[in-house]
C-alpha cells in the first residue's frame, strides 16, 4: 500500500495511508509525497486523493501569509490594535495623532481578517507608536503647562 | 512590582486625581484649565473641545450639560469601557464575532467617519 506524507510548509508529517489521510487537515493546496514521486506534489494534482477534499471546506483566506490552507485560527484574537486609545487621544489631547491611530487600527483588523498577520502585526506597531507619540505630547504639554502655571503665580506674588 | 501593576497604580492616581479636580473645578471659570491649542490657533473648535468642561459636568452627574458640551465625549464612554471589557475576556467565539462586529475595521471606519463629520458640523452649526 502507498504511503504518503505530507506538509504543512515547515514540517512534514507521515507516512500515512489514504485511510490516515482522511483525519488530517489535507486540502487540495497541501503538498504531499510518496516513495516514487519525484518533487512534492499540491494534493490537488493526485487524483487518487480527491476523495479527501469532498468533507473538508475549501480555505477561508487567500492571504498572503496562508502558506498552510487551514482555516484561519478561530480562537485567537488579532494584534491590540490601540483602538480605545486612539479615540481618547483624539478626544483628549492630540487630533492628528488620535486619527492616525485610528486608520492604523482599522488597518490591523482588515490585515489581519485577510490572512495577512504580519501585515497587520506591522500596523499594530504603528497603531502603537501613533499612540505612544500623543501619549508623550500631552504629558509633556500638561507638564509644561502646570510649570508656567506655577511661575506664573509665584512671579505674581513678587 | 510588575511594570503592569505600576501603570495601573499610576492609572487609578491619575484617574481619582482626575475625578476631584474636575468635579470641585469648572473649567469655564477657572483660569487653571488647558486650552485647546487648535482652537486658539484656527479659531476653529475641534473633536475635543469641550471635553474638560464635559468631564466636569460628568463628575457632577449633570449628563445633559455635559452632552451639550462635548456629545460625541458621553456616546463614546460606554463604548470605551466595551471595548476595555472585551479586550480584558477570555477569547471565546463569542467574544470574538462581538468584537467583530462592533470594534473591527467597518466599525473603525464607522467612527471615523463620525469623528469627522462631528468636527466639521460643530464648527458651521451654532
């Protein structure tokens, strides 16, 4: 009987018969092998393994990073995308800088919804930066302000 | 102490440092109160003018003063502490199409949206 193994572009897993096959996460853009097969062939081009796909859905996302067909992980959440903090930025200190964290935000949501995690990892840093920036500005600009505040009622005084 | 316990130690002084200065002080009358630098610059007011005088009405449990002050401020708040809520859950699947729906990328641009139009209505309409 064939034995097959497959990969999900970093490991490879087997040898399997077809029956095994039947519980794994195969889908037609899965690379898979046997003894005999010259190059690792998508599971898609196999005819004798067509039957696996029939149960199993067809890939959520065409992004970038889904090397691996599989579903996109249910039970994680996407990168802090700094949301919350944006809007009491923009709503309490600095404008410009609460609006462009509010673009990157929306930036990691639709990256990462589209498959593409490192993306939206990389708008989650600017998201942060954005954030961190009016942060800074307004403590510096409250600290200043109570310095002048202070000054200016002892230079009063005088 | 953890570098988390500190900002939230940090947090909760200037959260109840916040909360006495603006329910005892009214920035309109008070001299002490920051300006918005855009508003003194353009002329022109903007998202957030208004807050401070807001918060201050909020702390006193005046709602309608405060929403006249700065609306868009007192909507924001229960959505704020929604946001805080989910981000702080387990990542149930629940959680995660709540999330979705109301704090991702169409809801985003929902906001910014209103921020926008909140900005340039307040300005032409008196």
């Amino acid at each position: 009987m064939k034995k097959y193994f497959y990969s999900d572009g970093v490991d490879k897993f087997g040898p399997y018969t077809i029956d095994e096959l039947h519980g794994k996460m195969i889908t037609k853009d899965t690379k898979v092998w046997y003894e005999g097969l010259g190059e690792w062939q998508t599971a898609g081009s196999l005819p004798e393994l067509n039957d696996l796909f029939r149960a199993s859905p067809p890939p959520i996302s065409t992004g970038a990073s889904s090397s691996y067909g599989g579903p996109l992980d249910q039970q994680h959440r996407p990168p802090k995308n700094w949301l919350v903090e944006s809007i009491l930025s923009t709503l309490f200190c600095c404008l410009p800088f609460g609006i462009a964290g509010i673009v990157n935000a929306a930036k990691v949501e639709s990256r990462y919804y589209a498959g593409d995690i490192e993306g939206a990892n990389r708008a989650a840093a600017d998201a942060k930066k954005w954030t961190m920036i009016s942060f800074w500005i307004g403590f510096a600009f409250i600290a200043l302000y109570i310095v002048f505040i202070i000054f200016a009622a002892v230079a009063g005084d005088l | 102490m953890t570098k988390k316990g500190f900002l939230i130690l940090i947090g909760a002084f200037i959260l109840i440092a916040g909360l006495i200065i603006f329910r005892n002080f009214n920035p309109y009358e008070s001299k002490f109160f920051i300006q918005c630098p855009f508003l003194k610059i353009t002329g022109l007011k903007c998202p957030g003018c208004g807050s401070q005088r807001a918060l201050h009405y909020l702390a006193n449990f005046e709602l309608i003063k405060a929403f006249k002050e700065n609306c868009i401020l007192v909507c924001s708040i229960p959505y704020i502490i929604g946001g805080v809520v989910l981000e702080l859950k387990q990542p149930t699947k629940e959680v995660l199409s709540t999330r979705k729906l109301l704090y991702s990328t169409n809801a985003i641009y929902v906001i910014l949206v209103i921020i926008i139009a909140f900005w340039i209505l307040r300005n032409v309409i008196h």
